[in-house]
C-alpha cells in the first residue's frame, strides 16, 4: 500500500510539474496517460474538461492535490463496485 500512495503522490508532483495545482493541460495529460484503461473518453479534451470542472470545488481552474484525490477515491471506489458488485454508498 505505501508503494501505491508514493506513486498516487508522485504522479501529482509529475503532472503538476512540482506546483501545487495542475493546469488544464497538465491535467488532461495526466489523465490521459495514466487513466486511460481505467476511465472511458480519456481521449476527448471536451470530456477531461468537463471532468476538471467537476473536481475543482474553489473554481480556480486548475485541479489541487485534494481535488485530485477526489478523482482517485471516486476511481477506487469504482473499481471496487465493478469487482465486488456492490452498489454505491453515495449514490
């Protein structure tokens, strides 16, 4: 698990190029190299944008480290719906 979260960790910091936020075009590179068999349209920028926009809770334009981790507990508890088959708390 510690090697999991080095590498959610460093993903960030490479997208982010060292920032504390990602920008638009960081974010939708991230996403796309790294999400693409895990999420569907990772290769349309109208759907990555619409995604950010979904994650960025202080409307700044640009995905913060917590913002992101949103995506990530939202994907995780994705896959684990899909492998257990159990319904979503959230829903």
């Amino acid at each position: 698990m510690e090697s999991a979260i080095k590498t959610l960790v460093t993903t960030f910091i490479s997208a982010s190029k060292g920032k504390e936020n990602m920008d638009t075009k960081s974010f939708q590179k991230m996403v796309s190299s790294q999400l693409s068999n895990t999420m569907q349209d990772t290769d349309s920028s109208s759907a990555i944008k619409e995604m950010q926009r979904g994650l960025d809770a202080n409307n700044d334009g640009k995905v913060s480290f917590q913002e992101y981790l949103t995506l990530i507990g939202y994907l995780a508890n994705s896959i684990s719906q899909n492998k257990t088959g159990s319904p979503s708390e959230a829903s």
